[in-house]
C-alpha cells in the first residue's frame, strides 16, 4: 500500500552514511556539539565512573591508602529505529517532472525528487530525534528514552538539584533562571563546558527581557539602548553561564550541567545504519519505489548529581 506519493533509480551505497548521519546529528542539540557524541555502537557501551572520597591525607613514611575508589558503570543501548515510505511513480506522470521520468512505459523516479525527498526525509528525523533526545519515550514508537525522562525515575537525583517550574515570562526569567544557578554544585561552577540547558519560551523570554521589556532590564531601552534590535543570534549568558535554547525541550523546562556528562550513542558509521532508495519495478513488477532507512540511538548521562532539572516531577524520591 503506498504511503502517498513516488521515487525511482535505484539508490543504495556508501553516501547512505552520510545522509544518515545528517538525519541524526543535525538537530541543534548534536550539531552544536554540546552534548558528548559516542558513533561506532555496534550494540552497547559502556560509561564508566570512578568515585573517591579525599585524596590528600597527611604524610607518612609508609605507603598507606589515601583513599577509597569506587568504580560503578552506566550502560548505554542504543535502539534501533526506521523509516519505511512507499510511493507510486505514475503519481509523478502529470506533474512538471513527467519529463525526468522518459517517455518509456517503465517509468524512472524523477531524481530531483529523489533528492528532495532524502533531504526531506532527514530533515523531519532530525527534528524528531531532537525531541527524543531531551523528553522522548523509549515506549513509543519510533523514539528514545530522553535524558528528562529517564530524571524523572532517577531516585539518585538530589532534591536540592529539583527546582519547581512556573510558567516563564519577560518579567520573571530572570528570577527563575537564577534558581537554577544557584543550585548549580559547587564544583562545576565556572566550568568552561557547564551550561543551562533551556526551553525556546525560556530562552525567548530572556532575550525579551534583556531587550528592556521587565524589571530586570538595564534600562528601558535594553541591552545597549537597543530594544527589541539588540539581539543577533549571539551567545548568551547567565550569571557568567552559557545558555543554550535545546530546542527538544518541553516549554517551561531547562537543565544545568556539562556537554562531558551527557551522551548520544550512535552505530553511526556500522550497517544497521542504512540510507535506500529501490525502484520495485524489477523485483515484483509494480510501479512503487521504497525508501529505507534505518539507524539507531540512545542518550544517557555520567553523574546525576552533576545535573539540575527545572521543570520536571521526580517520582522517584
């Protein structure tokens, strides 16, 4: 049964990693490097952690243990996914690419089709693993445990590290962010790599706010007297914190940690990931064309502890 429309010219070979990689790490999240990418999964892996307790002890003449050392393991199995599309070449007879197809009773996929349909296809993962990086659902099709997800079971995650979430506007952000900084641990301020993790609507609200719209503005007129003309897709900051608008997350929630303690696992460059485009017309003589794709993911983190969720309910403490 065709899904709606059609392809042709056979296409499956060694750019296919390419457009799979394309549809996975192209989202904001991955592409802007701000989380740990692990390719090459062929089944599972491995996050290791190594705890101590105080390493400096005072001096003796013998050799005596300073410390205890624990090492604990996260493992990572990322899920296999797919996309299956069929369509029908004689879709394409009466539109402006009839001419791409010949004029032989055995019609050809229009490639500027084809074409279009791979960057379409891969633009619509990609904005889909997106989602599933930040609140997807191992449970429904087609996504993945999400690292909010998997805090909200998470009986390990300090409720000092929990902070309630309002609905954000110009007018509070400010306050709301600062919660989060504030609850940020010790020993991962002033990291070069630690960063809030936020919302459009959260990131928006801040750019409005900075642009002199709440109380929190510098004057009237924003950031450099600019208004609603101040912001130009700069980075930004908070109270010396880099931010990032993830664009998976839900509105109203945000997370605080660093790109080293959180993960996207991926058999990127094995053979369960695959990009093809077959014409059926020499396997089982129907007009059809089908488009495969299939590839796999998972996201964890290293250390809850190190993490602050905003916005989320922990059921599991």
């Amino acid at each position: 049964m065709p899904t709606t429309t059609s392809i042709t010219s056979t296409y499956s070979g060694e750019s296919s990693g390419k457009y799979v990689k394309a549809a996975l790490l192209s989202g904001n999240t991955l592409a802007s490097g701000k989380i740990t990418i692990l390719p090459n999964v062929k089944y599972k892996t491995v996050l290791h952690r190594l705890l101590t307790d105080d390493l400096l002890k005072d001096a003796s003449c013998d050799f005596t243990a300073t410390s205890t050392v624990t090492l604990n393991e996260k493992v990572l199995t990322p899920k296999e996914l797919q996309v299956n599309l069929q369509l029908c070449k004689k879709d394409f007879i009466s539109t402006y690419q009839s001419e791409e197809m010949g004029m032989s009773a055995h019609d050809v996929l229009p490639k500027s089709f084809a074409d279009f349909l791979i960057a379409y296809v891969l633009e619509k993962v990609s904005a889909q693993v997106e989602v599933a990086i930040w609140r997807g659902a191992t449970g429904t099709s087609g996504s993945i445990d999400g690292f909010m997800t998997q805090l909200t079971v998470d009986a390990a995650l300090p409720t000092a590290n929990e902070i309630a979430s309002t609905s954000v506007t110009a007018a509070n952000v400010i306050d709301e962010l600062r919660k989060i900084s504030t609850a940020i641990p010790a020993t991962l301020f002033g990291r070069d790599d630690l960063h809030i993790f936020v919302s459009q609507n959260i990131y928006r609200a801040y750019i409005q706010a900075l642009g002199g719209f709440s109380v929190a503005a510098t004057s009237n007129n924003g950031v450099g007297n600019n208004g609603t003309q101040w912001f130009n897709g700069q980075d930004l900051t908070f109270d010396g914190i880099k931010l990032f608008c993830a664009n998976g997350l839900a509105s109203n929630t945000a997370m605080a940690t660093t790109s080293d303690n959180l993960f996207f696992a991926t058999g990127l460059l094995n053979d369960s990931n695959l990009v093809k485009v077959l014409d059926m017309a020499d396997l089982d003589g129907s007009e059809n064309v089908r488009f495969v794709m299939r590839a796999t993911a998972a996201v964890g983190y290293h250390t809850v502890g190190d993490i602050v969720t905003y916005g989320i309910t922990n059921a599991a403490n």
